[in-house]
C-alpha cells in the first residue's frame, strides 16, 4: 500500500535481505510528522539514507539541467571555436611564408628551403580546403574546385603541377629528405 500524496515518504535505503527476497530500495513507509524517517527507521541508530537523494526529490528540476547543459555546450563551443581560430592564424602565417617564398623563387633560382616552405603552405592549402568542403581525402570535385579557387587566390596556380607536388612531398618528408641530402657528396 503505497502513502497518500501529501504525505512524505521515508527516506532511509533499506539493505537487502535475499534470505527474505528483499532487494535493495527506497523504503516504502510512511515518514513520521516533522522527520524524514518512519516510526521503525527513526529509533534506529544506523540510519543509511539515499546517498543521492530521496525519492520526494528524485525527478530534478528540467530547468536547471537544461541550463548545465547549456553552460557546457558553450564551453565546449568556445573552446572548438579557440582551436580552430588557432589553426587557421598557424596556417595563414604558413601561407603566407609560402607567398613570400614563391616571390622570391620567382626573382632568383631555387633555394630547398623555400621549396619546403611552398610545399607546407601548399599542405595548409590543401587542409584548409578540405576542410571547407567536408572531405576527408584530397579528392572529389568539391575539393578540386575549393583547392582550384584558392591556388588563384594565392598565386600558387603560377607553379607548375609537378613542382607543386615536389614541395609538397620535400615538406611532408623534411627530416627523412635533410637526412638524404647529408650523405650526399659535396
């Protein structure tokens, strides 16, 4: 028999009994006026209660958990938002070393550091444009025609196909090819 509504439930855990088929629970009694407990919990000296709440309370307020969850969405926005706007001034400034190394590869002749410099803003190029179109690997039309727009827009459509896939292959392999060019012969 479970107690009216207005009246409050007990709010001691009762431990289990397998001997008896008792589970652990909420106990169903009905608490005393003006305490938390019935009659037999209230003289107990060991009361264990709900380490989580009683049950009068067991539904919380959807307001306030809507809120938390608000408040941690926003976070975890801000921070996403805080990466990525990292990122993206890491990978201009990398394009923007590559611009001035095209610049000065077109007045003089070829110097390797400049080619790895074309080759990693080439790279951000690449990531940035894929990230634009949702892809996950540099292929598809959406990301020829991103990666076709930005080359224009950067001036690196100037560079020959095969060169452009030869900076980038020296600034993927840097530390392998440096290793290379040192048993070279002088």
């Amino acid at each position: 028999m479970s107690p009216p509504p207005d009246e409050q439930r007990c709010q001691a855990f009762v431990q289990p009994r397998p001997d008896r088929g008792q589970a652990p629970g909420q106990c169903t009694r009905v608490a005393l006026i003006g305490s938390r407990f019935c009659a037999i919990h209230e003289k107990s000296e060991a009361i264990e209660t709900d380490p989580v709440r009683p049950l009068s309370a067991a539904k919380p307020n959807g307001w306030a958990l809507e809120k938390r969850a608000r408040e941690c969405a926003e976070q975890v926005a801000l921070a996403q938002r805080e990466e990525r706007e990292r990122i993206e001034a890491l990978e201009q400034s990398t394009i923007t070393a590559g611009i001035n190394a095209w610049g000065r590869l077109k007045r003089d002749t070829a110097r390797l550091s400049d080619e790895r410099l074309i080759g990693d803003a080439l790279l951000a190029g690449r990531r940035r444009c894929m990230r634009e179109v949702g892809a996950d690997k540099p292929r598809g039309i959406k990301y020829v025609k991103a990666n076709a727009a930005w080359l224009k827009e950067t001036g690196f459509h100037e560079i020959q196909k095969s060169r452009r896939q030869t900076c980038m292959l020296i600034a993927e392999n840097w530390v392998e090819f440096h290793a290379w060019k040192e048993t070279l012969p002088v």
